[in-house]
C-alpha cells in the first residue's frame, strides 16, 4: 500500500500521514466550551445517562448554546 502524497507549493512531494493531514480543531471563545459540556451533560442526564449519545448530545447542546447566544444578541 502506497503512502498518499502531497504536492508542496514549491513542487516538491513529500508523504503525509492522516494524522499530518487532520484538521485543527476550532477554538471557541473564551467560556464556550465549558458552556457546551455544561449543557452536554444536561442532555445527557435529561436523556436518562444513557451511553452511546456523547457525539449527539454535543452537538445538540452546540445547537442550543448557538441559538441562546443568537437570541441574547437580537
């Protein structure tokens, strides 16, 4: 199996690695992301603990932290 390559710009190829090729994750503003795990686990509990919904009850509680802060600045 061959490693996938990557053209640099001065043409140069070099082997990169899906850990190279990851992308940086986005920082939140200050508060935010304790705002989101708060509200997380809010789901989390509400939703009886039950394993398995991390991924949805993070983004869910993205969701809604997104909108209180859009409605707090309208």
């Amino acid at each position: 199996m061959r490693k996938a390559t990557k053209k640099t710009s001065k043409g140069n190829r070099r082997s990169s690695s899906v850990a190279e090729q990851a992308v940086k994750p986005i920082e939140l503003p200050d508060g935010m992301w304790e705002r989101i795990s708060h509200k997380a686990y809010e789901l989390w509990e509400e939703r009886g603990r039950q394993e398995g919904g991390a991924l949805r009850d993070w983004l869910d509680a993205e969701e809604i932290v997104m909108a209180e802060i859009h409605e707090a600045r309208e």
